[in-house]
C-alpha cells in the first residue's frame, strides 16, 4: 500500500477505532487491523484465524471484499 493509503489504515485503526480489513498480497492471508507502528511502516493485524501478525505496508492492501 501507499504511504498515504498506509496513514489512513492506521487513522481508522487507532483514532477511529475500526478494525481494517487487509490482506497481505505475499501470502493470500486475510486480517483486520488492530495497531500500526508509524516509524517501521508496520499494521498489527489479527488474522482470521484469531493468530497475531505484524506486516509492513508493502505487502498488504485494504481488502474492500471484507468490508463491514
């Protein structure tokens, strides 16, 4: 994702509370945003699995499919 679309992921996530959903475009795997770590480019994601992930903004994009 963008810089710009990876400030407004993490926005939603942490101002607006709102669980984003992503996927990451090097796995395949699904998941919602839950924190951001602006200064390593990283979104902190629960995947649906229930399992915990960090990946870095260029191996994930919004997953409009899964929007709420």
């Amino acid at each position: 994702m963008t810089a710009n679309n990876f400030s407004q992921v993490c926005y939603r996530t942490e101002q607006r509370d709102e669980s984003v959903p992503l996927l990451n475009i090097k796995n395949g795997q699904s998941g919602y945003s839950f924190g951001c770590t602006e200064a390593g480019e990283t979104v902190q994601v629960r995947l649906t699995t229930g399992e915990l992930d960090s990946w870095s903004r260029n191996e994930c994009v919004e997953n409009f499919s899964e929007s709420k």
